[in-house]
C-alpha cells in the first residue's frame, strides 16, 4: 500500500555495517550480504517488504565487476525482482545512493528502500589505487600530479600552511584525536591509540606522504560495507515497542567548481554553503549539535571544515583542536567514531557508515563511542576537493 502524504518523511529504521579493512577472502556479495542483512534485522522487516535498492560503488577499476547494483540480489536472493539502481559521486558516492533513496521515499513513489555502499580496494597495489583515486581530480589539469589525491590535498596543505602559517601540529592532534576515538568503534580498520608524538612526528612508521602530510594525515585503503533501510514511516513495532527511529531535519547538497585554479584551494567554499543552508533549513545552530561525522580524508579536510561548519574563521581552524573543542569531551565532538582516519576509506561505503554512525549516537546504541544524552547529529560528506558536498542533520524521531 502507498504510504499517505503525511507518511512521506523519510526515516532511517535499520543499519548494518561490516569491519572496515583488509578483506582479501570475501568477496563483493559476501561484504553487501552482512551489512545488509544487519539492516533488514534491526529495521525488523524480511527482503520482501523492501521496494527499492539504492547502490553506493565508486570502483573506478578498483575491481573487475562493474554493473554492481544487481549483486544486492545475489547476496540475497529473495530481492531478485527489485528494482535496484546504482549511483556514484567520488567519495560522496554513499551519500548520494541515501539521497536517491531519500527522495524517492520522499515523494511516494517507494515505501521502503534498501540503501548500500561498498568498495573493495586493496585489491590493486599501490600505484594503481593512487591512478584511480586521482581520477577524483580534474584530470584535464590535475592528473599529473605526484602521489595521487593525496599529492592533491599536500598541495591544499602547503598553499594552506604559506598563507596561514605552518599546522602540522594541528593535523597531529586531528590525527591522535581520531586515532585514540577509533579504539573503541567495533567497525574501524585501525584500533590503535598511536598518540600525538607518533603522528607530529616523520619516521620510518610515520614517512612524508605528499607535501608536509605525513601518513598519520592520510585516510587508508580499505573494503567494507554499510546499509540502510528508508522508510516512509517510523517502522513497524517489535514486540510491542517500535525500535528507534532516525529521522532528518534538514538535507543538503551544494556542488562547487572541481578544477582546483577556480577556487580558493584554503576555502572550502562548497561545504561552507552547504552548513549554512542545512543549519538554517534545519532551524539550527552548531550549538544544538550533540556531534558531526565528518569528512576526514586527510586531517587538513578536517580542519578546513571546522571553518566551513564555523567553528573558527577561515584561517583559524587549528585553534578548534588545540582548545579540545572537537574532542570526544569537547563541546561539539568531531569524529567519535575515529572517522575515515581510524575506521577506514571504502569509497563507495563511507557515506553511509557515516550516517550508520550517526544513528548509533542517535540510538544510544553506540557502545564505547558513545557521546552523552546524543539528540542530533550532523554528517558531512564530500566528494573531490569539496565539489560534491553532501550534509545531512539528524534527529531521534
């Protein structure tokens, strides 16, 4: 039955998430099969009551298979006749299959919809995964340069550091303060405490990777999965108490100029305007935030977007960190979950395993990651050099 106009406000009911890393043995369906099955669970609905499935996969030669939405059914055979639909946005690929899922709920065309992103990349040696992620870039003018994407935010970081002086140790304490959130997230590649002398610090653990971003400043390389269920209601009850229910208060994406000589490269202008109208649309101010997932690539995105969210003036993002601001006690905690610099950088999984871990703070299911009384949330995601900038705010419904 289609839902009424006054069920249309999109509700997240289920979330399944897989371990984020090295996953040589299993295979594409293997990752969807766990992740989706987790979310089907908690959403207390079977494959049958699904009527759309929105796929998240970058790949870009990352595996051999392409025409990947179809693998959903494989990994679970009663969705054969699904409609399945799959949507790529660089590393806001995740992100955009929740808001294609999102509207299509929105607008009543389906009820409910299964959402998931998944990314093998350690497949391909070193080289191969750099070519392929530097297609992120405008190749027309950027393909050239040195050590892949992160040769591209070394540069950010450099052009950043001449104008605003030298953060290296801000990134470090980026870098330990998502590191030391990472230790207790079930799901996160690395749970290792490495502590801020390590990352401040270049050595033979830690090397120079592109410009003054050393390893520590890098996301990593990785497989998983993660899924959602969107629903045009709160969900259906179990046991006679309906599960909590993840509801948005505002939903936003902004696109900015890719080519990096169109824009200020120490300004993240698109994620600017992005805050601004999903903070306003929400009837918010950061303040009413409990905390944000946000986008990590490499800790000077992290710290370019406490200025885009407004936490600090353009140039003065390195005094959020330094105060323990964003800190996991901090007034607005950034990254409980340790972020893609602990958990991991599946492409076509991030966006959603941000918004997954979102819903456990939201749910109070969050375990050791848990941030106190959790009532909102923020996730920010992006694709490119802030091109693709996707946030979404979030409530307990």
């Amino acid at each position: 039955m289609a839902p009424t106009s006054s069920q249309r406000e999109p509700h997240i009911i289920g979330w399944g998430h897989t371990v984020f890393g090295k996953q040589t043995d299993r295979s594409l369906t293997d990752l969807i099969q766990e992740a989706a099955q987790q979310a089907l669970d908690r959403a207390g609905l079977e494959p049958q009551d699904i009527d759309g499935i929105f796929v998240g996969h970058f790949n870009g030669g990352f595996v051999s298979q392409d025409f990947t939405a179809p693998l959903v059914a494989l990994a679970l055979p009663a969705l054969r006749f699904t409609p399945a639909t799959r949507l790529e946005n660089a590393c806001a690929t995740g992100s955009a299959a929740i808001w294609a899922a999102r509207d299509a709920v929105a607008s009543g065309r389906l009820h409910r919809v299964l959402v998931v992103g998944f990314e093998k990349m350690t497949e391909q040696d070193g080289q191969t995964i750099g070519d392929i992620l530097l297609r992120c870039s405008y190749v027309a003018e950027e393909a050239e340069v040195p050590g892949g994407f992160a040769g591209i935010f070394g540069q950010i970081a450099q052009q950043y550091f001449e104008r605003f002086g030298d953060q290296r140790e801000a990134l470090a304490y980026i870098a330990s303060k998502n590191h030391a959130n990472g230790v207790g997230n079930p799901y996160a590649q690395l749970r290792k405490d490495l502590g801020f002398d390590f990352c401040n610090r270049v050595s033979d653990k830690n090397p120079a990777v592109a410009g003054p971003l050393r390893r520590t400043d890098c996301s990593m390389v990785s497989d998983g999965a993660a899924a959602l269920v969107i629903s045009a209601s709160p969900g259906p009850t179990q046991q006679g108490q309906r599960a909590p229910a993840i509801r948005w208060r505002s939903a936003t994406q902004v696109n900015d100029f890719m080519p990096m000589r169109r824009k200020d490269p120490t300004w993240f202008e698109g994620a600017a305007q992005a805050w601004t109208k999903g903070l306003a649309d929400a009837g918010l101010r950061l303040q009413d935030l409990s905390l944000v997932e946000t986008h990590d690539c490499f800790t000077i995105a992290e710290l370019m977007h406490y200025e885009a969210m407004g936490l600090a003036p353009h140039g003065q993002g390195a005094r959020v960190i330094q105060e323990g601001l964003t800190t996991k006690s901090g007034p607005l905690p950034v990254n409980p979950s340790g972020g893609l610099k602990s958990k991991g950088h599946p492409i076509g999984a991030t966006g959603v395993s941000m918004h997954v871990m979102a819903c456990l703070q939201l749910s109070h299911t969050a375990g050791e990651m848990q941030i106190p009384n959790a009532q909102r949330a923020a996730v920010f995601n992006m694709g490119g050099t802030a091109v693709a900038n996707y946030l979404s705010l979030l409530e307990l419904a």
